[in-house]
C-alpha cells in the first residue's frame, strides 16, 4: 500500500532478509515433502430437497431442489424431477423448508487479520457494538494484561479504539501509553486502521522523533503548544507499525488465518479476498492454499511490491504450477489514495462538518499524490493486471477516475474490472463516469450502520451522510457493484451488510439514506455473485447454476421473506465443494 519512509534503518533490512530466506527455504522443503493434493473429489450424489434455494442465476430464480457431485453442482430445480433422474444411489437431504443461498463472496476484507483478535495477539480496544471498551482506561487495562504475558521488548498491541466513541472524545495518548509500559514498545490501531497512536519506545522504534519530518501522503502529530510528539501517526507515517503488527513466526501466522477461517465459514463466507498482501505474506497464503491448509477459497489482493513482480513477470509462481488447483488465486493489485472519513484523512472536495485540528476548512488529503496514482495504475494496468484503487472522499474518487481514464486511453483494455474499493462519497457524476469507463464500486456499505450517525452529526453532514455508499445510484447506471466490510474493521457478517444495504439503519435506529437502500435480491447479488464477477470468478461461483462449484450456505430463514429482521437469520451449515466446513 504505502512505502516504508521513516525510520525502519538497516537492523530492520536485514532481519527482513533473513526472515524472507528462511522462510522460502521453509516453503521449498514443506512443497517437496508433500504430495500435490489437487481438490478431493466426492463422487457421491447428494440431492438437496424440500427447500428454498435462492440460485441467484441469470434470472434470479428460486427452486426447491439442488443436485450436487464430485463438488459441483449437477443440476437445480423441482424437487421431483431431480429425484427421478439423479435418485438412484444417491443420498438425500431434506431441507424441511430451510434456506439455501450460494456461498457469501466477500469482496474486500484483510484475511486472516481478524484471526489476531481470537488469538491475543492484538487485544480489541473496539466499542459498543462491537466491543466493550467504555474509556481510556479501559483500553490501558488490556494493554497492561498483555503486558504481563509479553517479555519486556516485545510489542504490545491493539487496534480498534474509535475516538469518537470514547468519552474523553479524542485518541489516547503517548503518556497514557507510557503509564502502561515503558519497556515494551506500544501501537494501537484507531478503528479505521488508518491511524494509531504509540507510547515514546515505540515511536523511538520507529525511528521517530519530534522532528522528523513528516512523509508524504501522512501526519506525524504534535501537541501544537508545546511542539511534543503526541503519539498519533498517521497514513503512511505509521507504515512501519503495519510492519510491526504483520511480523509474526508462521506457526502464529497459521492459526491466526485457521481462527480467521472459522470465523468467515460461520458468518457463511465461503470465498475471501485479502485487501493487500506483501511478497511474505502473498507466499504464506499461497503455500496454505497449495498445501491444502486453508478451509476456504482466497483471493490474494496484492501490493505493490508484488505488483510490480507480476508486472514485469517475475513473481514466483513456482507453487501454483505444481498444484495447479489450489483455492487460493490472485486477485488485483491494491493501491491507496485517501485515508478514512472517521479518521479525518479520507480526501474531500468540500470541507468536513466539523473542525480537524481547529481547521474549519479541513478537507482530508491524499494518500498518493495525482501523477504517482497516475504512474501506477498505468503501469499496472498496462500489464494486464487488475487494479483496486481504495478511495473513500470524493477528491481521491476523482483521482482514481482520472487516472484510470488515462491508462485506458494509453493502454485500452476490453474488460479491465478496475475496482473502487470503498467509494463512500462517490458523487453522481463520478458515477455517471464509473459507467463510462466500466468501473466497478465495491461499498463499504455497514458504514451507515457504525458510523451513520456520526456521519450525520460529526464528518460530513446530513446530506453528504445520506448519500454514503450510493448503491442505489450506481443500480440505476447499471453498475455492477459489490458489499464488504473490510474486516477486521468491522466483524465478518454478510447477512448483516444485506439487512443494512436495504434498511440502511444506524446504530441508534434511525435511517439514514432511504434513497439510497436496494431490494433483497440486490444486496444478495452484491454478496454473491457480484463480488465473485468483480475478481472474474463468476464462472466459476457466486451462484447455484449447473456446473458451478457446490459452494452454498443453508439459512435459518429466507431473507427475501421479511426485510426487517434479515440481521437475525443464523447461517446453519456452510459448505464447500460439496463439502461442510461449518
Ligand atoms: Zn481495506
């Protein structure tokens, strides 16, 4: 996402180098000594009975009854038209009236992060309603427990504190971080993972002092009286504390994305697409895939250093040819233009609703200046790579349109897909050019749910907040669009994104946005099949259609019965390939 400006030094360098040959000798050995395990294959028939199955096919229609073999699916429709031609030898399963949906495609999340809260490597600072930190204090507490379990050196971490939710109504800073520990470095995420705070060991870590400059596209923050650090770094000050979290041994690496796992298959996520991963990590996950360790399908979003590998043809590609059907794919290469409206980073054209800093003109900045966004989506696309582009203002939006709109007309490309990952103040006319030159929206839409009334009273005002997330304004241009939650932001939960998407509810209960709400059948086709089109993997998935992968989840209810309480449907069963991994 971002390039390493401040402070890393050349300890760091060289542990990277070291750490990054031991494991490619790990990866060697651990592919030799395995047998290539191609997808297992169940010749058993399975008829699913009795039930109503939304296939989300072509014409949206709903059946009663699905065949599946050897992991895909044989055939759908009338329960006894199936039985009699596929009945003999087979097993059947009476869904009694149950629900089956294709299997939830998250378009855009940062597996398996989420995994390192179950595992106590990043305590949760989240509030109501996802967590419980009421105060400053409470936050200190959890560091101090961590503390007791870590030797002093090793980092203590968390991430999910919202500022605005606190009653102290600001971030926690470096002093109050000190008090928990002077000896064991500290950063802690604010929820938007766009910003953190760290107490003075960690700042002197990283290499930061009160005057260091602050690097392009971000904020290192200082009291503006007495000129003191306060802690809080922000956008591409704080790229050395994403390494920090990332680092791990791959023992942890591994149950951190087993835990992460559990969590997608129960929400009945049954295909996952990381945000943005680095050369490390990228092999780290294509391994599990190839090793058959992952429990779902993964779509690796990659970042630049990568990109640039895939760019010029020299990422190792040395796993994916000998196990050629691995579950985990790339996907796009990601890039960064803006920062996040609730952290006062995300770009804007017209000023936020409420002062930063004092500033009543405050309107955000980018993450990547206009020509470098430039340069890299041409290169990229240029390549024949897709790109992510996340932009959340209507300034970075601008920026990501522009400078698509030059590579196209330098590089044209038929079906390019470029993604706008978040698009939360995309404006009409930004939409009316998303349709031009096919772009494709994928909606953080829950924001209406966490932050809405925020949104409303706080960022950007009443009628910027209604407009959030315009998902009915990009249906009415035909746009295809997708939803996501960008978790570990905010928990893994499809059911609650289509409950949102077509109540637009905020946390308190009022709507916000009612123009902007869509049917069932939308919001499930930008769960589903929407988000396996934006990645290219609608052939394959997304819907209950002939020949397609048996990737489906069986509900509690239909959600296309009672709008209202979409958020309360428990996910029952999720399976894969035919197979149940919850
Ligand atoms: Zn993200």
């Amino acid at each position: 996402m971002m390039r390493p400006e401040i402070g890393s030094g050349r300890r760091e360098t060289i542990t990277n180098i070291c750490r990054k040959k031991m494991v490619r000798v790990f990866l060697v050995a651990f592919s030799l000594l395995t047998i290539s395990t191609s997808t297992t294959v169940f010749a058993k028939t399975t008829i699913y009975t009795n039930g109503s199955i939304i296939t989300m096919g072509t014409h949206n229609s709903v059946v009663e009854a699905m065949v599946v073999r050897q992991g895909k699916i044989l055939g759908v429709g009338n329960s006894d038209a199936l039985s009699r031609r596929y009945g003999r030898g087979a097993s059947v399963v009476d869904l009694e009236g149950k629900t089956i949906v294709p299997g939830f495609i998250d378009a855009h999340s940062h597996f398996p992060a989420s995994g390192a809260f179950i595992q106590g490597h990043l305590a949760d600072l989240n509030s109501l309603p996802i967590g419980d930190v009421q105060n400053i204090e409470q936050i200190l507490e959890k560091l101090r427990a961590q503390a007791e379990r870590k030797k002093p050196g090793q980092w203590l971490l968390g991430m999910g504190y919202d500022d605005t939710l606190l009653p102290e109504n600001r971030h926690p800073t470096k002093e109050e971080l000190d008090q928990v520990s002077t000896e064991h470095p500290i950063w802690i995420y604010h929820i938007s993972g766009h910003l953190g705070v760290a107490n003075s060991l960690g700042l002197a870590m990283a290499g930061i002092d009160k005057d260091t400059p602050n690097p392009g596209g971000g904020v290192i923050d200082h009291d503006p009286v007495t000129g003191e650090l306060t802690g809080l770094l922000e956008e591409n000050a704080k790229v050395f504390m994403d390494g920090v979290v990332q680092k791990t041994d791959i023992w942890t690496a591994y149950q951190i994305a087993i835990a992460a796992s559990k969590q997608y298959l129960a929400a009945g996520v049954t295909t996952a697409q990381s945000g943005h991963h680095d050369t490390l990590k990228t092999m780290a996950m294509m391994l599990m895939g190839n090793l058959n360790l992952l429990p779902l399908r993964l779509v690796v979003w990659t970042n630049s250093d990568v990109g640039d590998k895939r760019a010029e043809g020299r990422f190792n590609n040395f796993f994916t040819r000998i196990f050629r059907k691995s579950w985990v794919s790339l996907g796009a290469v990601k890039l960064v233009a803006d920062g996040s409206i609730q952290g006062f980073t995300g770009h804007l054209t017209e000023p936020y609703a409420s002062d930063f800093h004092g500033d009543s003109e405050w309107r955000g900045y980018p993450t990547l200046p206009r020509d470098e966004l430039v340069e890299q989506v041409s290169k990229y696309h240029k390549a024949g790579l897709q790109v992510a582009i996340h932009g959340n203002g209507d300034a970075a939006i601008d920026d990501i349109i522009y400078a698509y709109r030059i590579a196209q007309k330098n590089h044209y490309r038929e079906d390019a897909r470029p993604l706008i990952v978040h698009s939360q103040m995309a404006r009409e006319d930004q939409l009316d050019a998303m349709a031009e030159l096919n772009m494709m929206p994928t909606f953080f839409g829950l924001h209406t749910y966490y932050w809405g009334d925020r949104h409303r009273d706080t960022f950007i005002g009443p009628e910027r907040a209604e407009r959030i997330s315009p998902a009915r304004s990009a249906q009415e241009r035909g746009i295809r669009f997708s939803l996501h939650s960008d978790t570990p932001i905010v928990p893994m939960n499809p059911l609650l994104m289509v409950w949102n998407a077509v109540n637009r509810i905020t946390s308190s209960g009022k709507v916000l946005g009612e123009k902007q709400t869509i049917s069932v059948m939308a919001a499930l086709r930008a769960v589903t099949i929407d988000a396996a089109w934006q990645v290219f993997e609608a052939k394959s998935r997304g819907s209950l259609e002939k020949g397609k992968l048996a990737d489906f989840v069986v509900l509690s209810e239909n959600p296309l019965e009672n709008p209202k309480t979409i958020d309360r449907i428990q996910v029952m069963e999720t399976y894969i390939g035919g197979v149940r991994r919850f």
